[in-house]
C-alpha cells in the first residue's frame, strides 16, 4: 500500500520539467522531498495531484496499486490524495466551513454538499483549536485576507479534517515562525500516526527536525540526484545543495 | 409552421456586437430592427374580452391598447429578437379542466405537472393562499379561510375584474402605463390569467402567499397580469414562480405586475423565474409607494433565452422607501438583460437596489437601472450595488447604471464589482474532491449569499436549490 511515483516525466507547457522522477511513500510513512529553488519540487505535487496543465509524458502515478495519470484531479483527491498548497489561492463566495463541508459531504455520497454537519463542525472546531488557528477564520472566505502562517494552518486543518491517504505538504513551514513549524509538523506527525502517507517538499530541512522522514529524495532539475534516509536531510541542513549543482548554489 | 419569435442568428453575434458597443463607448442597440409578421385583429381582442366576460371599460382599455401596441414603434433597447410572428401566437388556449378548488379535483397530467415542482409540499408548508394558472386561464384558485375572513380577497384576475370592478378599475392599468412602450401595449390588448390580491388597511398576512405560472404548450404568449394592492399600514408578501416545460419552437412571454403600496403599508413581491432555455421573456413591473410605505422588488431570474425585466418603484409619498434585489444567471448561450429602477419623487425617500449577476457557458448578463431623484426630493438617499461574477472566458457582464438626479441635497451612491473565475481555484476546489460544476454552485451560492440571506427561508432554499442544479446538471435546468 503505497503512493507510487515511477519514472515520471511531465512538462508545463511545452517545457519538460521533470525528468524520470521515482519515489514511494508507503501507508504511515514520511518521505521528504528537498531540493533547490526551480528544481521542480512543487511541479512534482502538482503533477501527483493532476493539476490542468501539467501533463505527464511518460511514467505512472499510483495509489495503492491503481493508476492515477489519467484521472481529474477531484478525482485522485476522492481517492485519497491531498495537497497542501504552499501558497493556497483566495476562494471569494466560499467560507472555509463551507468548503470542509462540501468536500466532507462528497465522501459520503451526501446528495446536499452544502448541508451542515454537526460532527464535522465539532470536529473541524477542535482541529482548528490545536493548530491555533482562530474560530473567526472559519467564518471567513477561504484564503480570503488570511496571513501566511494562518493560509498553513488552514490546509493543514483541512487535511486533518478530511483525512486524506495520502498528504502532499509543499512548503508547508515556509514563512513560518519556530513555534508555527512546530505546530505543522505535529499536525503532519498526528496524520502519519493515523496511518497517512506523507510527501513533504521542502527547502529547508528545519522542520524535518520536528517530523522525522524515513526517507529524503533530493531532486534537482527535475531529476532525483540522491536517496537516503533522514541523515541527509541533517547533511543538506549543514551543507546545502552545493555538492548537487554543477554552478554556484542559489 | 415557424416560430412565435424567431431569434437573432447564433448568440455569438449578439456577444460581438455587444462587445463592440463596449469598444466604442456608447450605449448604441444592436442595430436590426425587429421585424413584425401578422396582425392581431381587433375582432379577435373583442372576442378574449366577451369569452372572459369583462365589463365595457376593461373591453375598451384592451381596445386603446391594441391601437397603441400598431403605432407604437419598436423599443429601441430590444436586441437579440429579429423577428415577432403575431399569427402564431395563441391568444387565448383554455386547459380542458374547470375551476376547481381542492388539488385532487385537477385531472392527472396537471397535477403530475405541479408535483415534479415541489407543489404540493410548498402549498401545504408555508403559504396562505394559492392560486395556479395552467395555460392562460386559472385552473386552482383556493384561498385559506382566514384570509377570506379578513376580508383579503385573492382571485385569478379574470374573476377579480368581474367581481370587484371598482375595486380593480382603481388600479388596474394606472401603475404602469400602456404607452410605456410597444410591448406593454400589446401586453394590455391581450392579458390573460394572472392574480389580484387585495390587503384591506390594517391587515399583516405573515405567511407569503404564492402563485405559480405555467406555459403549457407551444407558442403560447404569456400575458399574465398581477396586481397587487395593500392597504394604509398593511402587509403582505407575494411569491411568483415561473417554471415551463421544455418545448419545441420559441415562445414569449410578456407578463406584467403593478403594485400599489398605500400609505405605510409593506409589499413584498418575489420572483423566481425558470423559465425553459427557448423562451423570451419580457417582464414589466412596476410598482408605487405612498406616504411611509415600503416597497420589496426580489427577482431571482435563472432560465430563459432572453430576458428584459426592470422593476421599478416610484417612490411618491414622503419617507417612502425600496429595495430591490436580483439575482440573475445567464448560463449558457442566454441573454439577461436586466436592472433596477427608483424614481424619487418626494423628499425623505429611501431606494437600495442590489443586482448579483452570474454569468457562464457564453452567458451575457446585462444590469441597466435608473435611480432618478427628481427636483423637491430632499433628503433623499440611494444606493446601488452591482456584483458580477464571470465564471469563463466566453461569458460576459456589463453594467450600465444611470443616475439623474435633480436635487442636490440627495445622496446617490454605487458600487460596482466583476469578478471572475481563475483555473487556480477550480484546481484548488478540485484537490478537495470537487468537480467543476461542484465547485461552480459553490461559489456562486457564496456570491450570492448575502442576499439570501435576508430572504424568508422558503424563497432562499428554493432559489439555492435552482442555482444548485443550474451548475451540477453542467447546463441547467430545462
């Protein structure tokens, strides 16, 4: 049971990005994905996640064993994968309770997406509490005026609401102060207890810190340039990626 | 045999000859002039006036009105039509039922019509009164005892001009007047069906009280006409819904509704429109407030091919006040060209018009008002909201509001908003699982929830639900 990645190659465009990318993350599992600026990490997520206009020209995507590539991306996301985005699109019209709803209300076959459920509320209530992301937010148009650090907390209480099978966090400490890290990677550490399969990408290896992988991809020009477990996460930490790139590090 | 109104060619050409109106600034027509086949005989309107037994001045105003409609020349602000074919428009269809009272009186086909709308539920929730109209002629009229007792009378049009002739002859035609242009002529040639309700002084009816239309077959012109009067210090609260199945070749509607708001009194008028993807519709509503009376214009306008609706209130007596909200979805290759109108006519009057428009799939949404204050109006105050929400690239809103204000100690405000749909966050919305339509209805109920906010639930929920299917059925209802 795992989220697999095999050989994938996808462009934007008419420009390739990635280049026979491979990676596994397995039920409970968090595998890191580091890399410099433009090495095609968020491509990456955005790929797994099937976003318009990122198209995979060869290699496969699977979850759990069924092949991904060819499904939209709401349908992938029925399926069990979730993005966190790293910097999340303001949805005017849709308060963030109302989209929690909804989108709760589409697993369970609810004809009515936008009836209320108090479960879910309460639920959504006590989520929202432990990452410290005021009430008032849920009231609020999605993204809408939000700040960095609440934008963060707002996907992850999305995905510790609707539980995916398997999280795509990007950059999901950027911006952030110490205590917020924290705060996200406990949330990532509760999901991959619960049994989630996590893919975080990050730049920095300061919140591996707080959320240890079992295994770190580093990926640089769209290309998985080294493999290993969470010492290299501390490694990158020390030395940065200048061992992986043939001109001066960014 | 061809169609009642045969529309201009593809909508594509509409959207462009728009969109050059857009280029150059002016508030130009799209030139073609609308073309008339056929004329409507004069014998013909005495024979509609004879059938539903009306008095001499009712048969005389059908007859002026005739004379008007063949002098008149083509409105200037109608597009989209090329040609209006009156040979083909049935008159006067009478259903084959007769007046009943109770819903298992009506025969099969009709009440299996009424059930697939939600009727029978709707009638036995929340309303007071009902009157249905089935193909020009009141099928079901059925009045609670409590409003008879109150000396409310609500009555199918044809039986309140025969009843209470003075009563109607007061208002009847003095609201909204037959010269106002060519088609409100033709509208008072030919009415047919449509409700009275009468609120005597004093009288709060809490619960709304509802009547739906329904064009039952093919090139059936719709000329329904609703009056509505309420007494000094009354209240009451009207519900229209129109729904038409679908059909063949086009068809037209021109209704109409004229409110009197009598001194400190509350009338509140609802309309959900739905009508099918192949009909024009005209609708002509006007409405008067006297002296501290509060006139509420709601229309929730989703179906149709082609629609011009312009509430309107004159606001005649001092302290008197309107609000006027639509909610309009062009979904698909439609027009809806549509707007508020408040004319203050005296001091200390107050008018919010607020228009949310939605427009997808090479839908055209189009606001046109007019807030007018008029010399001596002081005091008076006016805002005017105007959202628009452009779900695609091949959609459209414009937005042409016009303020003439002759009274410099007034206050006349606007705001005006275009927001549009970004791939982001369908993306985004999909990632948690929900399709495009999904998501569509999602935002769009969002856009438009402040104004359904302020409505009774059954209004909000039915025009929710509308709005819902309109965008998961990925092209609508009908």
């Amino acid at each position: 049971m795992a989220l697999q990645v095999e050989n994938l190659h996808a462009r934007i465009g008419d420009t390739e990005i990635l280049h026979g990318v491979t990676l596994r993350a397995g039920k409970g599992e968090v595998v890191a994905v580091m890399g410099p600026n433009g090495s095609g990490k968020s491509t990456l997520l955005y790929t797994i996640m099937g976003r318009p206009g990122y198209t995979p020209t060869k290699g496969r995507i699977s979850l759990d064993g069924e092949d991904l590539t060819a499904l939209p991306p709401e349908e992938r996301s029925l399926k069990g994968v979730m993005l966190a985005f790293q910097d999340p699109v303001p949805v005017p019209g849709v308060k963030l309770s109302m989209l929690l709803t909804a989108a709760w209300n589409k697993r369970r076959g609810a004809k009515e997406l936008t009836r209320p459920d108090p479960r879910l509320l309460a639920a959504v209530r006590r989520n929202a509490r432990d990452l410290g992301l005021r009430e008032e937010l849920l009231h609020r148009d999605v993204n809408v005026g939000f700040s960095g650090g609440e934008k963060k907390r707002s996907e992850m209480l999305q995905l510790l609401t609707l539980r995916p099978r398997y999280a795509l966090l990007d950059e999901p400490d950027s911006g952030l102060d110490v205590d917020g890290v924290k705060t996200i990677a406990a949330a990532a550490a509760r999901l991959a207890e619960e049994g989630a399969g996590i893919v975080i990408v990050t730049h920095y290896a300061r919140i591996l810190r707080f959320l240890e992988p079992s295994r770190v991809y580093v990926l640089v020009d769209g290309r998985v340039v080294d493999e290993g477990g969470p010492s290299l996460a501390h490694r990158i930490d020390r030395e940065g990626y200048s061992r992986y790139l043939s001109s001066p590090a960014s | 045999m061809g169609a009642a109104v045969r529309m201009a060619k593809p909508i594509e050409d509409l959207v462009e000859a728009s969109r050059l109106e857009e280029l150059l600034g002016s508030v130009r027509q799209y030139p073609k002039e609308v073309e008339i086949r056929g004329r409507i005989e004069r014998s013909l309107v005495e024979e509609i006036s004879r059938m539903k037994k009306e008095p001499e001045w009712m048969r005389r105003l059908r007859l002026r009105a005739l004379e008007l409609f063949e002098k008149m020349p083509m409105p200037r602000w109608l597009y989209g039509v090329e040609e209006i074919d009156l040979e083909e428009i049935a008159y006067y269809v009478k259903p084959r039922a007769e007046l009943v009272d109770k819903w298992e009186e009506l025969p099969d086909w009709i009440r299996e019509a009424y059930q697939r709308l939600g009727l029978p539920e709707a009638e036995a929730k929340f309303l007071s009164g009902f009157t249905a109209v089935y193909d020009s002629e009141a099928v079901l009229a059925k009045a609670k005892e409590d409003l008879k007792r109150r000396g409310v009378v609500l009555l199918p049009m044809e039986e309140a001009v025969r009843r209470y002739p003075d009563l109607v002859k007061q208002y009847f035609g003095r609201v909204f007047s037959m010269a106002d242009h060519k088609f409100a002529a033709l509208h008072y040639a030919l009415w047919s069906g449509g409700a009275f309700l009468y609120v005597p002084p004093g009288v709060k009816i809490l619960q709304p009280i509802e009547a739906f239309f329904f064009i039952g077959s093919e090139l059936e012109g719709q000329f329904e006409h609703t009056l509505v009067v309420t007494g000094e210090n009354s209240y009451v609260h009207f519900i229209e819904g129109c729904a038409a199945p679908v059909m063949r070749s086009y068809s037209f509607h021109d209704g109409m509704v004229e409110l009197y708001a009598h001194r400190g009194s509350r009338l509140h008028f609802s309309t959900i429109q739905n009508w099918s993807r192949n009909i024009v519709n005209f609708n002509n509503k006007r409405a008067i407030a006297e002296e501290g009376a509060h006139v509420e214009w709601l229309e929730g306008s989703i179906g149709s091919r082609l629609t011009f609706t312009y509430p309107a209130t004159i606001l005649r007596g001092r302290g008197a006040s309107t609000r006027n909200i639509s909610v309009t979805l062009a979904n698909g290759p439609v027009v809806k060209d549509v707007g508020g109108k408040a004319i203050h006519a005296a001091p200390e009057t107050r008018s919010i018009i607020v228009s949310k428009s939605i427009s997808a799939g090479g839908g055209l949404a189009t606001y046109r008002g007019l807030v007018r204050v008029q010399r001596g109006a002081r005091g008076s105050v006016s805002h005017v909201q105007c959202d628009s929400l452009v779900l695609d690239e091949k959609s459209r809103a414009y937005t042409y509001p016009r303020n003439e204000v002759e009274e410099p100690e007034s206050e006349v405000g606007h705001e005006a908003s275009v927001g549009r749909l970004s791939e982001d966050q369908l993306f985004y919305l999909a990632s948690r699982g929900l399709r495009e339509g999904e998501a569509k209805a999602l935002i769009v109920l969002g856009f438009i929830q402040e104004v359904l906010r302020d409505l009774p639930l059954e209004v909000a929920s039915v025009l929710a639900k509308v709005v819902e299917l309109e965008f998961s059925e990925l092209g609508g209802v009908g």
